[in-house]
C-alpha cells in the first residue's frame, strides 16, 4: 500500500508540471535600465563607509584617505550622471510615446 501511493506521488511529481499551461504562468518582470549602476551606487556608498571607519581607526594616512575618497566620490558622480541620463532618456522617450498614441 505504501508502495503504491509512494509510486502515485512520484507519477504525479513528473506528470504535474506538464499540465501547466503557459497562460498560467506570470510574465517575468522587465529588469529595470539602471539596477547594475543602482548596485554599482550602493557599493560606492558602501565603499565610502568603509573608508571613514578604516580612517577613523588609524589604518589609513590623511594623504590616502583624501586620495580614496575623491576617487570613489569621482566614481559616484559617474554613475549618478549616468543614471540621470538614462531616467531622462526614458522620461523622453515615454513622453514621444504618450504623443504619438494621443495624436
């Protein structure tokens, strides 16, 4: 008896996933344009915490934390710029979009 429903179980563990149909199964979410540079922001971020505890615990000189943090805050304007520019450029381009189907 146990066989036999253990047997049932696996038959239907193979069987079940072939009646699903695809309309059943939710679209996959649109990645949004600017989450790796939103990751490469929140590691800069990260990155500038970690260098103020680092410098406040001794273990860097003046000279190299200034040095660090003006790069890192050189990389963080780039990537803030960019993601401007690419939230503009969809900004814009659903606006084209908005027209163009009112007209």
């Amino acid at each position: 008896m146990v066989i036999a429903i253990g047997i049932l179980l696996v038959i239907f563990a193979f069987v079940a996933p072939l009646l699903i149909r695809a309309s059943d199964i939710p679209p996959p979410e649109l990645p949004s344009p600017t989450q790796h540079l939103e990751d490469r922001k929140a590691a800069i971020y990260e990155n500038l915490r970690d260098l103020q505890g680092e410098y406040r615990m001794g273990k860097l000189s003046d000279d190299d934390y200034q040095q660090i943090k003006l790069d890192l805050q050189k990389q963080l304007a780039g990537v803030l710029a960019e993601i401007e520019k690419i939230e503009s450029e969809l900004e814009l381009s659903d606006a084209n979009a908005e027209t163009s189907t009112s007209a």
